[in-house]
C-alpha cells in the first residue's frame, strides 16, 4: 500500500549557529526564543545546540532547520531533507 503525507503547514526557521543576528537582535522566531528560554534548546561544550525531543537531545547543527511541528513539538531536520520535504508558503497571519 502506498500512502501520501497529508499536506500540513509547518513552521521553521534555519540554524546559523546561533539564535540572533551581530546586532543582538534575535533572528530566530518567538517560538524558538521561548524553547530557549524554557529549557527545551540545550546548550553543550562548545555552543552546540541540542533540542530535548521525546527520542532524546538531538544534535542541531548550522545550516539545520529547526521545526516546529502540528503538535508544537520542535526537532531539527537537514537542509536536504527539509528541502526535498517542505515549500515556502504565503503567511497568511
């Protein structure tokens, strides 16, 4: 049997390295800044950037996208993969 992913409308945003712009300014949604803040990014060693998930802390690495999900749970995704995956939609808010 064959099956197809519902179309859904995520968001997201791509892993820099950080989570704000030289200027000090956040780039990274409200979203991602309350995970940060709630303990849901977990900074390690050198600045790498773990989300704690259901499966565990995942590694983000720059260039990653990171994902929130239809259920809001966040988890990181490689460039390819999200881009094979996923198209840019119109915000509709």
């Amino acid at each position: 049997m064959k099956y197809r992913k519902k179309p859904v409308v995520i968001e997201a945003f791509q892993y820099d390295g950080d989570l704000i712009y030289s200027d000090g300014t956040p780039y990274a949604p409200d979203w991602a800044m309350e995970a940060n803040e709630n303990g849901v990014f977990v900074w390690e060693g050198q600045g790498d950037l773990y989300i704690k998930t259901l499966e565990g802390n995942m590694l983000v690495t720059p260039g990653d996208y990171v994902i929130k999900g239809v259920q809001g749970e966040l988890y990181p995704c490689k460039p390819d993969i999200f881009e094979a995956t996923y198209e840019a939609v119109e915000d509709s808010e």
